[in-house]
C-alpha cells in the first residue's frame, strides 16, 4: 500500500476521534450558554444552576483513571463505544428533562460517558495511526480539539439557544455520537490485556479524585475559606496517598506508578496541568470582561474568540514540524512563553480596551502558545509506553488537564473576586472595579504559564523523538479486536 493510499485511509478514523474528542470537549462549555434559559423555565436557584455545569466536570475529571484502565483491560475500541452510547443516551434524557434534577443527573451520566471515551481515543490514535506523519496530524488534532471545542461550545450554543431553545444543546450531541459510534468501526485496537481493575484502587482512587475535583469548583464558587471545600481537599490528600501505597503493593494496580519513573512522562503530566490552568483560566476571565464590561452579547462573545481558533490550529499544525527537528522541551517551553506573553498582555486591559488592536491579538498568541505545548506534552506522555499501559497513560494527561481546567477556574475566579470586591477598588465603580479584578487574575495566569515554561525546560526530554522511539507508540498492535 502507498503512502498516500495509507493516508487516505486512515482519514475516516481520524476524524472519528477529532469529532468524539471535539464533542466532549464542546460540552464543557456549550451548557453555559443555555443557563439563563434553564433557569427561566425550571425556576432554577442560584445555589443549584451551576451544578448542571459542575456535574459533568465532576464526573468526567474524578472517572478519568478509571475509563482509562478499563480500556487498557477491557478493549479500547469496545469501551470508546461504550463511552458514547452512554453520551448520546445522557444527552437526550437531558434534552428532554422536565426538571432540573433530570438534568443534573443526566449531565452527570454525559460525564461518566466522556470518561469512557477520552482516554481511549487518545490511545487509539497510537494504535490506529502506526504511520508518524498521520499520527502526528491525529494528535495534533486531538490537541486542538480540546481548546477547540470551548470556542466552538461559545458559538452553537448561542446560536441553538436564540434560534431554536435550549434542549437543542443536548440534542445537538445525538447526531455525532451517531457519527462516532458508525465511523468507531475503523479504528485498530489492540487485543485485550490480562489483569483486573482492583476494587480497592478504584473505590480510593476514584474516591479521591471525586473529593479534589469536588473541592476545586467548590473554591470557585465559595471562595478558599470555603470550610466544605478545605474538608473534601483534606479527604481528597488522605484518599490519594492511600490509594498510592495500595498501588505501590498490587499485583494488578489501576495506576502503574512505573509510568511515572519516567522524568520526561512525569514532566509532561505536571506541566499539562500548569498549562490547562493558563489558558482556560484566561478564556473564563476574559469571557466575563467581554459580557460584563464590553457589553457582548453572548454570541457575539463566541465569534469574539474566532482568533483563538485560528491560533489553534496554526500551533498544532506547526507543532509536529517543530517536534521533528528540536526536543519536546522546546516547543512545550515556547508554547507556555507564548501563552505567558498573552496572559500578561491581557493584564492590561482597561474599561474601552480595543478588540482588534489588543484583545484579537492576544487571543491569538494564546491559542498558538496552547496549541504547541498541548502538542508536544501529548507526545512526551503517550510515546513509549507498554500497550496494557497506554489506556492509563492517556487517561493521566486528560486527568491533569482537566484538573488544570478546574483549578485555572477556581484560582482565577476566585483572585478577580477578591479583589473586585476591596473597598478602594469597588470606590473605583463597577466597571472600574471588574477590570481591576481581571487585570490581577490575568497576571497571576501569566505566572502559572511562566512556571510550567520552566518546568518544561527542566522535565522534558532535551532530543527529538525519532522514528525508533515512535514507530512502535503505545498499544500499537495489527489485531482488529476490541
């Protein structure tokens, strides 16, 4: 078979894991548009209309582990599927909910789905793609899609919501889980490996990722003296070091502590979550600027962030070129610089900023930055790695980026808050006093970024990946199994 017969084949699977992962991704966010509407017809409370947001991200974050090692065990392919026949029968118990407890639980049920399905689909492009020219393209697209999808949650959703109603946001996610389940038949999957779950890891690991997530959106929204949330963080600690020494003794763990003797895999790990917390944190504060200060409606915020996309995809096209020719540290520390450089320059923001001079191009730089360490950390974290470990070693990046994610919205919301709220900034006037709040929590964004610059730089490994060290990528195998 030609090369180019080679890559047209493998179009079909690749685009079937960047929609499955765009359409995870988009639900993070697509929600958010949809609340005021929500709330309006099920006369949701204040206290309780976040949590149709929050259940998904608690459920999705805390089973990441979990779905990963599943596949690893059970079959990637058969439990990717599994993953979205779950999502699409969440989404439309969700699309019809005749209350708002209906919704939280079946926002919950989207979350378990996700978790089933985002480990494995990153595993599945080492499996499916033994060509490095179509799995760099395939990463690179998994990469983007996971910022992607915020921007383009922003736009449907406001489009959905104004032009048709709010269920439309649930019902918009049957067609491509259709799509993904008929197209999941392409995907290669390596057979099955021997081993089991482990009750014991799974209930403190599990556990344990439930309290931290749990206690980061609670810090969002009550704030760090939050005495619910210090309790769960305290609860989360004592679970995660108990589930590390169960699995330090196990014949069969749920996390192989062996994935992290590897500095560069660990690197990668730390640093995503550093990088996650930079650019989402920024993209919800600077959401709020652009609605509250600038007076945006809600799509006009969305096509606002249209640069970002275009940053995306110019980083994760550029990023396999890059990774070809100079060490993941360099382009991972050059994507978190960029994206550093972006958050301090939205710092600056007054109360008339100008969109096309300051805030389109630091959209950009952002996303750029973004795009070319989500890149280059995909590769430090997946490559090498045992084919009974792959699942599990996909599942660790998604964990630390959407832990990232979480806590960038907690520390961020909870730093503009803060300091919106002093007397001498709230003298200053409303407007006044928002922008003071964004500026401060830009500014420690462009410091989060800055450190996993440096982390990057002295974690990840100082070569190129060669053909050796790819050819033979995680979980790679010809059986067409499940």
């Amino acid at each position: 078979m030609t090369t180019t017969t080679r890559q047209r084949a493998g179009m079909i699977p690749l685009l079937v894991i960047a929609t499955a992962q765009l359409m995870l991704v988009l639900d993070d966010s697509i929600v958010n548009i949809a609340l005021p509407s929500i709330q309006r017809e099920f006369g949701v409370t204040a206290e309780h209309l976040p949590w149709v947001v929050n259940a998904y991200i608690l459920a999705f974050g805390a089973l990441l582990l979990l779905g990963g090692r599943i596949g690893d065990l059970w079959g990637r392919r058969r439990t990717l599927q599994l993953g979205i026949a779950v999502f699409v029968i969440a989404s439309l118990a969700g699309g019809l909910g005749q209350n708002v407890t209906m919704l939280i639980v079946a926002r919950a049920v989207q979350g378990v789905g996700a978790a089933l399905t985002a480990p494995n689909a990153l595993a599945l492009i080492a499996t499916t793609f033994p060509d490095r020219k179509l799995r760099d393209l395939a990463l690179s697209l998994y990469g983007a899609m996971s910022a992607l999808g915020i921007v383009v949650g922003l736009l449907l959703g406001g489009v959905l919501t104004d032009l048709l109603d709010w269920r439309w946001v649930f019902f918009i996610n049957i067609p491509f889980g259709l799509l993904v389940l008929l197209g999941s038949r392409t995907l290669l999957a390596a057979g099955r490996h021997s081993g089991r779950v482990g009750a014991v890891g799974a209930v403190l690991g599990t556990g344990g990722m439930v309290a931290l997530v749990y206690a980061i959106t609670r810090f969002g929204e009550d704030g760090f003296t939050d005495p619910v949330a210090l309790v769960l963080l305290a609860a989360a600690a004592v679970l995660l070091v108990a589930f590390v020494l169960t699995q330090a003794r196990s014949g069969s763990p749920l996390v192989p502590l062996s994935l992290f003797r590897d500095r560069n895999r660990s690197g990668a790990y730390l640093t995503m979550l550093l990088l996650a917390v930079g650019p989402m944190g920024t993209f919800y504060v600077v959401t709020l600027y652009l609605q509250q200060v600038q007076q945006f409606s809600p799509l006009r915020t969305g096509a606002a962030w249209l640069p970002f996309a275009a940053g995306l995809v110019l980083g994760a096209g550029a990023a396999p070129k890059l990774l070809l020719k100079t060490a993941p540290r360099s382009v991972a520390a050059l994507g978190a610089l960029l994206s550093a450089l972006a958050a301090f320059w939205f710092s600056t923001i007054t109360v008339d900023t100008d969109y096309w001079l300051h805030l389109a191009p630091a959209m950009f730089v952002l996303a750029l930055g973004f795009g070319l360490g989500v890149l280059a950390l995909t590769q430090a974290a997946v490559y090498r790695v045992d084919a009974d470990k792959a699942g599990i070693a996909s599942a660790l990046l998604n964990s630390a980026q959407q832990i990232g994610v979480a806590l960038g919205l907690a520390v961020l919301a909870g730093v503009a808050a803060t300091v919106t709220a002093r007397p001498e900034k709230a003298a200053l006037g409303t407007g006044e006093a928002l922008v003071a709040g964004y500026g401060t929590a830009l500014t420690v964004a462009a410091g989060v970024l800055l450190a996993a610059g440096l982390l990057a730089l002295t974690t990840l490994s100082a070569r190129p990946a060669t053909e050796q060290d790819t050819s033979e990528p995680a979980g790679t195998s010809t059986a067409q199994g499940n």
